[in-house]
C-alpha cells in the first residue's frame, strides 16, 4: 500500500512541475498569431514622514520638496534610470497636549510621496539605501501582461 501511494505522489508531482512554471517573456496569444504579450512590472518606492514638527505652516511645501529631491540624489547612486514623484500628501495637525508648555513648534505633519522608478529591478537597491539613511521606505511592485 505505501509503494502505491509513494507511485502516486511521484506522478503528482511530475504532472504538477510544469504547472508551476510561466513565462515573463513573450508569448503568442491564442487566436492571436501575430500578436505577443510579455510581463511589464513597475516599481514603485514610497518614503513616509511620520510626526515632523513645524513652526509655519506656509514651510511645509518646502521641507518636502527637500526631502523628495534628497531621495532622488539617492535614487542616482542607486544606478536607477529613471525616478519620478508619482503622488504625494499630507496631512497636518496641532501639536498634542503632550508637547512641553511654551513650545515653539505648534503643528506637526504625516506625509508620503510616492517615485515611480525604471528599471523596476533597481527599486528594492533604493529602497534598501533609503532605509538605511533612516527614511520609512516602502515597495511595490505591480505585473501586467502587454501585448504588442
């Protein structure tokens, strides 16, 4: 009985290992001769600000244009082509009564941009980087089938 069961197995699993595999490349559509369809993948990076305290709230603009031009300085030792702010936002707030009586700063902000970035396989490189100089950085990588 356990040799059966063992044969079986085998040609389940022999019968499944092809299954398993696809291809990203290009492939011809059924019914569709002349026509290929290949796996396209976009990464997206995302960085999030958490808690920055300000003192006017007319410099929020520009911190953050700062902070996105010191992620696309780092995007280029990354090696990645091609980077670009896909969305941003942020949301402000007083400061918490937590805050020491007297403070200076009486607002703080959340915030996230997102970058598109090419080559997608570089995106996990600058995120990496962004996570060690200390930013909250994120990935997202999405597939699509594209058919030319």
């Amino acid at each position: 009985m356990r040799g059966c069961r063992a044969l079986v197995l085998a040609i389940g699993m022999a019968c499944a290992a092809p299954a398993a595999a696809w291809e990203k490349g290009a492939v011809a559509m059924p019914g569709m001769p002349n026509q290929t369809c290949a796996i396209q993948e976009t990464g997206q990076v995302g960085v999030n600000f958490t808690n920055v305290m300000v003192a006017k709230l007319d410099k929020i603009g520009g911190e953050l244009d700062a902070k996105i031009d010191e992620v696309i300085a780092l995007a280029k030792q990354s090696k990645v082509q091609r980077i670009e702010v896909q969305s941003y936002n942020y949301n402000v707030y007083p400061v918490s009564n937590g805050y020491p009586a007297g403070a200076t700063v009486p607002y703080q902000y959340n915030g996230s941009v997102t970058f598109a970035v090419e080559p997608c396989e570089r995106a996990s490189e600058l995120m990496s980087l962004l996570v060690s100089k200390g930013y909250a950085a994120n990935l997202n990588v999405n597939a699509y089938r594209q058919c030319q």
